[in-house]
C-alpha cells in the first residue's frame, strides 16, 4: 500500500455519526504502569503559565500483553497549570523496556480533571517489529498521582463495532 492510500474498504456498514448516533468505540485493557518520580522543580510563571519539571525516575508497566521497566533516563514530565481555570496539563514522555528487550517511546498529555485523576493521550513508538503494532494503537490513560509515584491504566481504542449503534445506518 502506497503511504498516500487510505484503506476505505474495511470501512463498509459501519454506523456512524452522520445520520444517526454512532457506534461506541470499545477499549482493550493495555496495562498499567507505576512509574516513580523525582521531587517537582518548579520553573516559575513563564510566558505560557507555570511549568514543572517533574523526572521520572523509573517505574514498571505490567500488562496482559507485555510487561516492561521504565527507564531512568530521559523521562520526565514537563507539565504546566493554568491557575485561572485551577488546571494542571500533564505533557510527560519516556521509554519503556520490555522483559525481552525492545525500547518502547511513550508520550502522554492531557489535563486533570477536577477529581484529581488526569486523562491522557498516551502515545507509543517503536521500531521493535515484535511491538509495531504499538504504533498504531491510539490509547487513552488514566493516571492517579500518590506520593512520589503516579498509577496510569492505559487504554486501546478499538474501532466501533458494526450493529451496535442505535439508529442511522449507512453504508460508506
Ligand atoms: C508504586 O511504586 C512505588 C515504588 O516506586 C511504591 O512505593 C508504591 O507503593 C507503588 N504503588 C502502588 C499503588 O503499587
């Protein structure tokens, strides 16, 4: 397939949000990470609001499919608040290892919400061809800060089912 192709095909019969209410995607459990961090370092109230630093210094992520360590180098959160709207947007990225040794890029961003639990869009990169199918997955995370150590329970979006949507269905 030519990069400029889209597949249209697979695309058939679906219901969606054109003419009626559209099938709900489903979610696939990817696993959940504990990742411990360093203490914040705050950069103070720059142009774009107030940036904190936050190093993550290791952690692990243990799933139905794989289960990895995340490294101690490089990875961090580089959030910033908004303290008029009294919100934090988390913009974190770091590399996972695998038990059996690919290299994993995960970037995650998204705000807090009021419950203190943030929802993210996590992102995975990979050149691993036992992992490839990483790059394709669109996951959602749902991250819990405790003390020293965040708790994020990752999430596959999976394509809407067709049949399950409640009226308007079309062929594309
Ligand atoms: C996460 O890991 C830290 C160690 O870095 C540990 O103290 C903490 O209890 C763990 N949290 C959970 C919920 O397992």
């Amino acid at each position: 397939m030519k990069a400029s192709q889209l597949l249209l095909s697979t695309a058939c019969a679906l219901f969606h949000g054109v003419t009626g209410t559209p099938s709900p995607p489903a979610l696939t459990y990817l696993g959940s990470a504990n990742a411990s961090l360093a203490t914040p370092i705050a950069v103070g109230v720059g142009p774009l609001g107030p940036r904190t630093i936050i190093g993550i210094t290791g952690g692990t992520f243990k799933g139905p499919r794989f289960s990895a360590s995340i490294s101690n180098i490089g990875g961090g959160d580089w959030g910033l608040g908004d303290p008029a709207a009294h919100a934090f947007y988390v913009d974190a990225r770091y590399v996972m290892r695998t038990t059996d040794g690919a290299n994993i890029y995960v970037v995650a961003s998204g705000p807090q919400q009021d419950s203190g639990v943030i929802h993210s869009r996590v992102k995975f990169e990979t050149g691993h061809p036992k992992y490839s199918w990483l790059n394709k997955v669109v996951a959602i995370g749902f991250e819990y800060p405790g003390p020293g150590y965040i708790i994020i329970d990752v999430w596959k979006v999976e394509s809407p089912v067709a049949g399950k949507g409640e009226e308007g269905k079309q062929e594309l």
